[in-house]
C-alpha cells in the first residue's frame, strides 16, 4: 500500500504551537526565502546530535527528526 504524500500545510499543522502566533511563521520564511534545506537539515543534525555520546535520542527528540525530514520533504518537492 502507497503511503500517502503528505502537504506542506499537513506538515506544518503538526509542528510546535509556539510557532502558530496567527501571523507570519518563521518556517514559512525560510521556505519562501530559498532556506528550508539548509535549516530542517541543521535542525535534523542539531536533534540528532544528541546521541553522540551513545545516549539514546529520546522519543520526542526522533519525533522532531522525522517531522523535519518531512518538512525537507514537502518544502522542498512541492511544485511551484
């Protein structure tokens, strides 16, 4: 079975509220302004990072991976 592609909009309704102000959201800055690549691969590194010292990353630092990679994902495979 085909997984379902999922939106920027999808993506972007299941990030952090402390990013839903009602007014411009940085992400979608960095989309518009040619930067998503660059930050959701930094953020991907930053979270993944954690675990250089053989920690385990934790549940909630893998949950922000994964959304990141689909941000990289739907930002940057949408059709303009």
């Amino acid at each position: 079975m085909k997984e379902k592609t999922l939106t920027w909009d999808d993506i972007k309704k299941r990030g952090s509220d402390h990013y839903k102000t009602g007014g411009v959201e940085p992400i979608d800055l960095y989309k518009d302004g040619g930067m998503l690549a660059d930050f959701a691969l930094c953020s991907i590194i930053k979270y993944a990072y954690r675990n250089k010292d053989g920690v385990f990353v934790s549940a909630k630092d893998m949950d922000k991976i994964i959304h990141y990679a689909e941000m990289l994902k739907a930002g940057c495979t949408e059709k303009k």
